[in-house]
C-alpha cells in the first residue's frame, strides 16, 4: 500500500521517525510533515497566504504549515490516490475533548474529510515520564498492523492512545479496547495574575467515564476509538 505519513510535532520528531521505521518495512511511504511544532493547533487551514513545501528527498517533505495543510497539499498534488494517512506518532495523549484541539488529529480528520482512510496515533506519558520511543514503537507496529487490516466504515477515522510504557514490563500483555471518545470537558480551572491567565493543567488527573477512551488509556490500556 502506499501511506502518507504526517504529524504535528515536526518533520523531525521522533514519532513520525518511529511511524517511518513501522509502515517502510511493508509499505511504500511518503512524508509531508510541518517544519515546527503545531500541538494544540486545532484543525487550522491556511487560507491567508502562500504554504510553501520543500522536498527533502523524492519520499520527504517539509511544509511551513499546519498538519491540515500538509494533508490537503499532499492528498491533492504530492501523492493523489494514496490508501492510507497516518498522523503521529504524537508525543503526548490525544484522548477525549483532545480530537478537537489536535494537530494531530486534524491531519487524520482532513484526510477522512478527503475521502481517505486514516489513523491518528499517539503516545500518552504520565506525568515526569519519559516516552522510551524503542517501545512505543513495537507495540504502535502491532496497533497500525491490525488497524491496516480492519474495515473502516465511511465518514470515520482511527483515533489511537498508546498508554503509559513505564507502567509495563511485558508489551505483548496490554490489552486493546475499542472505545468511545469521552465527551467530558477538561477543566476550565486558571490563576488569575492582574490581566494574565494561566491554565492549572492536571491533565492526567481529569474526569472521565468508565469505559472511555480516557478511562481506557490511563487505565493502562490501547485506546482505539472510531471518530
């Protein structure tokens, strides 16, 4: 198959490294990715202006800007007809309200927009951990080898959370579970300072209902939810 990769972490994150390393094995893959960071940037389009796209090499791409951009530019001129976009692998959750404020689920949502197949995968870390990319990117083989294979009803896109790696010793032992995204607000909890808001981020404290992709992944599990 061939698989536009992309994310929004950066043309040199390690996540879209580790997808890179994955999906090459089996696949024909090619990469438009943004130059910098756009975590949290939502699913935001240029309109305003000019995006400019740099080929690095005949399958690698660097884009100036957002990961909708580089789903649009690639689905539409780079590579037309690809089977499959796979956003990621993020660095950090995209669990619950997330899918709304992602990069990295923008680009999956914008393919699916498009009319293609796609995955957006991350990597949650509790809080002081270090995301060891090695394992992530066993267990995320394993994920994106069953997700390839499985029917993806129309109008929907993969939303995949890796769980906390610190916490497990055997990665064949953690368990997948398909799931509902948990529409449960995150708080809306800030320290006023005179004219200055800053948001208490407990992130890995918050609400969540049994059962959901929040509640799966923190739990210790591989969350797959249908979005």
């Amino acid at each position: 198959m061939r698989i536009l990769l992309t994310n929004d972490d950066g043309i040199d994150g390690p996540g879209l490294a580790a997808l890179e390393r994955i999906l090459a094995k089996e696949h024909e893959v090619i990469v438009v990715a943004p130059d910098k960071q756009h975590s949290g940037g939502s699913h935001r389009i240029t309109f305003n202006g000019p995006v400019h796209v740099k080929p690095i090499n005949p399958t690698r791409y660097e884009c100036d800007g957002t990961p909708a951009d580089c789903t649009r530019i690639a689905l539409g001129y780079i590579c037309p007809g690809v089977d499959w976009v796979v956003s990621g692998i993020n660095a950090g959750a995209n669990l619950g309200t997330d899918v709304f404020l992602s990069g990295t689920v923008a680009a999956a949502r914008e393919a699916m927009l498009l009319g293609t197949s796609s995955i957006a995968i991350s990597q949650y870390s509790g809080e002081g951990h270090t995301i060891d990319w090695d394992k992530t990117q066993k267990l995320a083989e394993t994920v994106l080898r069953n997700l390839l294979s499985r029917e993806l009803p129309a109008g929907k896109f993969w939303n995949v959370n890796l769980p906390d790696l610190t916490l497990h010793d055997d990665l064949h032992s953690i368990e997948t579970e398909d799931c509902l995204v948990d529409l449960m607000p995150l708080p809306n909890n800030y320290v006023r300072e005179g004219d200055r808001f800053v948001y208490l981020d407990r992130y890995h404290d918050r609400q969540r209902e049994q059962g959901s992709d929040v509640d799966v992944c923190l739990s210790g599990k591989i969350s797959v939810s249908l979005v």
